[in-house]
C-alpha cells in the first residue's frame, strides 16, 4: 500500500509545528496544510505534491513510502519506497556539546555543498 508520509521529513527537519510550517512555505490553505501534516490526506493532489517537493527540496519518492501487501509484492521495485528508520534530529542532537554541534553543522554544510555531485 502506498501512502504519503511526510513524518519522517518533519523530523528530519526538526519541525515541532508542521502545520504551520507548510502553511508558511506555500501550501496556500491553512487547513490543507494541517490536513497534510496529520497524515489526513490519502490522495494528494500534483499541486500538493509539487509544493512539498518544493518545500522540503526532495522528490516525490521521498514524501511517500510503500508497505507489501502479501509475499509476492515483496519483489516489486516500489519495495525502493518502503519504510526505513528515520532519526529525531533534534532528540539526537539534545545532549551534545555546542562545540560539537557547531563542528555538526559544518559537516552538513559540507554535505549540502556535494550532494548533488554524485
């Protein structure tokens, strides 16, 4: 079963209020923004689904994941979108030292700098 997940991308971000967060980046309906961030929407709209790719600078295989239904889905190519652990950016990052924080933050500056040379 494919559904759209944008959980995982919330806590990847570290958004506390998604809702708003959406409403605030494009998605033009306060209560579609809501409706999307409560997982309340089962069929997005290409607007939609263009918006958050937008917003969260991803593609669409990333807003969605996929669950087989039976044994024989399990070797189809959507297995590709199928729910991997996400981590709490935030909860992981609680606790750290702010030096370490810091040198975080410049390896993921690095990262951003060469994702897209590979």
């Amino acid at each position: 079963m494919l559904k759209l997940n944008l959980q995982k991308l919330f806590r990847l971000h570290g958004i506390q209020n998604p809702g708003n967060y959406l409403f605030s980046r494009g998605i033009s309906n306060r209560g579609t923004a809501y409706n999307l961030a409560g997982g309340k929407v089962k069929y997005p709209n290409t607007t939609h689904i263009e918006a958050l790719c937008k917003i969260f600078d991803c593609t669409p295989n990333d807003l969605f994941e996929w669950t087989p239904r039976n044994e024989d889905e399990k070797q189809l190519r959507l297995n590709e979108l199928a729910p991997k652990e996400t981590p709490d950016v935030l909860s992981t990052l609680r606790g750290v030292h702010s030096s370490k924080i810091i040198e975080f933050s410049k390896k993921i500056e690095e990262l951003k700098k060469t994702s897209f040379e590979n």
